[in-house]
C-alpha cells in the first residue's frame, strides 16, 4: 500500500532516478527518534550505528547547542541528516 502511495505521489522523473531498492528503503526506513526531553535513546542509537560522537557533532553545528537537556527531540532522518527541536 505504503509503495502504491509513493508511487502516486512521485513523478516519473523522480522515480526514473530511483532504483527498486531505494523504493524499498522509502518503506521501510522511518525516523528514527535519537533523543526524547534531553535523553538519550541509546537502544535506536545503537540500531542505527550512530555514536553519541556523532550526535554530539551534529548538535554543535546545526542546533548551535552543546547542552543536551536544551533539545527536546532528534530524529535520524531517512536522508541520513539528523534534525532538532529544541526545548523552549
């Protein structure tokens, strides 16, 4: 159903670019929350393979923050990129 919707929405060049397996991964993969109220979710970090590092790095330049308490939720975005909301 979810691969009918895509389908639909996508134009043909789009899916032109696209290959079978990138269709797949478009189902499958969905944002992945990496932080919840300023917590770690260690467990969904773990599945996908990012290190407190990485979201460290990833807080100081696009969240301009180094506090972790100060991010309300960070998600893995199927692009790879990991976005922020910060607290207010």
């Amino acid at each position: 159903m979810a691969t009918l919707i895509i389908v639909r929405l996508s134009t043909k060049r789009s899916l032109a670019e696209k290959t079978a397996f990138d269709a797949v991964l478009v189902v499958i993969i969905t944002p992945a929350v990496l932080v919840q109220n300023g917590r770690l979710e260690r467990k969904n970090m773990f599945w996908n393979h990012i290190s407190k590092h990485d979201l460290e790095e990833d807080m100081r330049l696009d969240a301009n923050t180094e506090d972790l308490s100060k991010i309300k939720t960070a998600r893995l975005e199927r692009s790879g990129d990991i976005s922020f909301i910060k607290t207010e």
